[in-house]
C-alpha cells in the first residue's frame, strides 16, 4: 500500500466509509496477527483477538 492509498483510506475512514478500514485491514492484518500471535503464543487466541479488534474498529 502506498502513502497515497493509506492517506486515501483514512480520509474514508474519517467519513465514515468502511472501504478505507476493510484495505487497511486487508493490507496489515497479516502482519497484526503475527504480532498477536507472537505475544500471546496460541493461534486461536491470536485469530480471537485479532477478529475482535477488527470488529471495534468497525463498530
């Protein structure tokens, strides 16, 4: 994802678009889960919290 496309994204974000964090999230939610999973060692737990955060971003 360039600076243009995550600065695009945000502006979605910001109005309210759910477009912009849906390629956001696209785009990171590897690199989110890895983190989870590396700090709490245990995949179902990582694949929980990594869901549940999405899904406050959303909300």
């Amino acid at each position: 994802m360039t600076n243009t496309e995550f600065e695009a994204s945000i502006k979605l974000i910001i109005s309210n678009n759910k477009d912009g964090l849906e390629s956001i999230y696209k785009e990171y939610i590897t690199s989110i889960y890895s983190l989870v999973l590396s700090i709490v060692k245990n995949k179902e737990n990582a694949e929980d919290i990594t869901a549940d955060e999405y899904l406050t971003f959303q909300a």
